[in-house]
C-alpha cells in the first residue's frame, strides 16, 4: 500500500516540477470534459494551446492578454513573498483603470503626446491609494487584509459602475454605460502596426527584471522575504514588519493599477463596465504557478492568457460556454495544491504485515 510520509527537507526537484506536473493533470481532466461535453477533445484542447500561438496575429493577441497578468502577477508576488495577503488585486486593476480613465478624458484639441504619462501615473496612483487604505487598516487597526481587500474589489466596481452611468457616460454613446471613446493622443503606442501589442509590453518585461533585483540583489527585498518566511528572525535582525507591509501593498497596487490603466488606453480606448474581467484573480494563480519567482511568472502568465483565448474560441467555434475558462484556471489553481503536496512529503510502498500491523 501507498503511504505519505514527510520529507526530511523539501523536495527541490518537485518545487519545478509540481507546476508541469498540474499542467498535465490540467490536460488530462480536460479531455475527459470535452469528452463529456460531447466534443472532439483532440479540436477542443487546440483550441486553447494550438489556436492562440499559430500565427503573428494570435501571439500578439497573446501577448496583450499576458501582460496585465503578468504586471498583476509581479506585485502580488512581493506581497506573498511577504506574507501580506492581498487578494484584491482587482479592485487595484480598476481603480487603477478609472483613474488613468479620468485623465485621458481630460484631453482636449491642444492636448500633447506627454498625456499619456500621465495617464499611466493616474493609473498608478490610483491603484497604489486603493492598496493603501487596505495597508493603513490593517496597519493602524490590524484588519485583516483578506477580508478588506477582496471587499474593496466590490467597492471599486460599484465606483466604475457609478461612473460609466452617470457622470462619464458617454452622452452620444446610444445609452450605452460606457464613456466616450478616448482621444488618440491618449492612447498607448502600439509596437507594431496590424498588432494591438502595446509598450505595456515593455512595462511588463522591465518590471521581470526590476523584481528579480530587487528580491534576489537588494538588502530591500531580503528583508521583504525575510519577514515572510520568519517573522521572529526579521524582527530580531530590525527588519520592520510596517515597512513590508506598507512595501508589499503599495508595490502591489502600483502594478495592479498600471495594468488597469494599460488596458483602458490601449486594446479597449475607453472606460466601460467590462473592465473588471478577473484579471486581478487570475494573476494570484499566475503567481503561485511561477512559484512565485519573476521569470516562472512569464510562463505562467502565457499559459493564462491562453487560456483566456481559448475560453473566448470555444464560445465561438464549440458552442461551449466562456465560463469554461474560468473551469480550467480553478483545474490548474486545485492541480497545482495537490501536486505541491510532494513537496514535501513522498509517496513509499509499505508492505502490509499479517494481523493488520506494519
């Protein structure tokens, strides 16, 4: 019979290759959906893995889905490393939006390229306030920062709601809540024509390196790890757990609303109630699949946003419903915690002795 037993030391080998292993897993469970579903599963998983890398056009809508997870995925990353639990990247993804909304719509006919800073500004500011007021809470009145940034993300959407109803709604937009399309000075250059692949590309690739310095190169980022993985020893050493905390949501918030205010001035030009498509949950798997470290967060983040394509393929060429997206990041996030398991324990036969004994 099969028996768990402890490591003496965690597994390094099943710490990389847990991730593959989920992904297997993942594959396998999905053959067996589409299975179920009535669907050729050969058609339904090229779909998600083959359709969105088969040509220039499809890595470029790749690419565009990648980097808000991948920007997301960078912040919580410093975060959990910290043992700071914010789940509420979303909420930071809107607000980031929202404010990079309100100056985009501030533009007007003598308005220059240089707005475009600022709208990224806005969009930082406004996620790093919103991760904030988390951080303040439970800084001052130790909340719990679970609770208040997952129903911040609440908050933040019946803002966006308020907004693209009322006072931004676009007054010739035929009723629809949505504000007016934003000016083309506004809008994020694009790297290549025919493409929608944006300088958010860029943000995102600088911001792989610049975490990878700072966790593994800095004094900064040691302490940050050093007061998630010992509290006691931080202390000890005079590493203020207030200051990686404050660290931790504010670098998170800064990535989140970036993100946010990438994707409302490049692929979709203006505020509208669909913003909010669960990026910020999905990063927090990204985040955990790249264990956590910024060039697994690449990987992770492609593999995501194929996903995403493929949830939105199979609604258009399978008749399956998008929600399977989601299906299959919830396949990986549960895969992925069983196979961590073998981290750090293994599996050993043990023969069982007569009398029921061992």
């Amino acid at each position: 019979m099969l028996k768990l037993e402890v490591r003496a030391q965690p597994s390094r080998l099943w710490t990389y290759a847990s991730p593959l292993l989920a992904v297997a897993i993942t594959l396998v469970i999905g053959v067996i959906l589409f299975s179920l579903l009535g669907k050729d599963p050969v058609r339904g998983l090229m779909v998600f893995f083959w359709e969105p890398l088969k040509s220039g056009y499809a890595l470029g809508e790749l690419t565009v889905k990648a980097t808000p997870l991948l920007l997301i995925s960078l912040g919580l990353a410093v975060c959990y490393r910290s043992n700071v639990w914010n789940i509420g990247a979303e909420g930071q993804y809107v607000m980031g939006a929202v404010a990079a909304s309100g100056v985009a719509l501030m533009a007007g006919p003598g308005t220059g390229r240089e707005i475009v800073a600022y709208v990224l500004v806005a969009g930082v500011l406004g996620g790093m306030v919103w991760a904030g007021i988390a951080a303040l809470l439970r800084d001052r009145f130790n909340a719990n920062e679970i609770l208040v940034t997952l129903m911040m993300v609440y908050i933040a959407v019946q803002v966006l709601y308020y907004l693209v109803y009322g006072p931004w709604k676009d007054p010739l937009g035929y009723n629809f809540p949505q504000s007016k399309n934003f000016d083309a000075v506004t809008r994020i250059p694009r790297l290549f024509d025919g493409s929608r692949v944006n300088i958010g590309v860029i943000f995102a690739l600088l911001g792989v390196a610049g975490l990878w310095v700072f966790l593994f190169r800095t004094r900064a980022g040691f302490a940050q790890q050093v007061g998630g993985l010992a509290p006691a020893a931080a202390r000890y050493a005079g590493f203020s757990a207030r200051s990686a905390l404050w660290t931790a949501m504010l670098i998170s918030g800064a990535t989140s609303g970036l993100a946010g205010a990438l994707e409302v001035a490049g692929p979709v030009g203006q505020l509208t109630p669909f913003v909010p498509v669960g990026y910020g949950f999905a990063a927090i798997i990204v985040a955990y699949v790249g264990r956590l470290h910024p060039v697994g967060m690449v990987f992770s983040a492609i593999l995501m946003s194929m996903f995403y394509i493929g949830g939105e393929l199979a609604q258009s060429r399978l008749g399956l419903p998008k929600s399977l997206t989601g299906v299959f990041q919830g396949l990986l996030l549960f895969s992925l915690l069983a196979c961590d398991t073998l981290v750090n324990y293994r599996f050993r036969w043990v023969k069982p002795v007569a009398g029921g004994k061992k």
